[in-house]
C-alpha cells in the first residue's frame, strides 16, 4: 500500500519556463501527450516530484499556484 511502481514519480513541477526549457532541449510536448507518455518528458527535463513512498493511500492532488499583480499604485484618499 502507498507504492507507486511504476512511475516512482508523484508528479512533476511545471512553471512558466517549462515549455521553453523543452523547446530548447527539442523536446515536442504534443507528442508526448498524444503517446500519454507525460513521466519520459517531465524526467527529460529533471521536473519531476520523487518523495519517495509514503506509506499512505493518498488520492490525486493538484495544487495550482497563480501570482498576480495587483498594485494599482497609491490610494487615493480624500
């Protein structure tokens, strides 16, 4: 229980480099999703998350963090 073989991976970290760092190692991410193959890209690119096994029965989970600026400069007051 709590082993995942195979992959060993949980996931893999994306950010908003990810695609230029695949383009720049001429790696095609459309085929490797029309090959449903997402673990042989994301170990080309050393993105992907090993914590190792945990012991647990755990569910997917996706965390999806978005920065935005929200600065509109000083309040106006008066």
């Amino acid at each position: 229980m709590g082993r995942m073989v195979p992959p060993d991976a949980a996931g893999a970290a994306v950010t908003g480099t990810t695609y230029q760092r695949a383009a720049g190692m001429n790696l095609h991410p459309d085929a490797y999703l029309e090959r449903n193959d997402s673990y042989t890209f994301f170990a080309r690119l050393d993105d992907l998350l090993k914590p190792g096994p945990t012991g647990t029965n755990v569910n997917d989970l996706v965390f999806l963090f978005v920065l935005l600026n929200t600065y509109r400069g000083p309040s106006k007051k008066g």
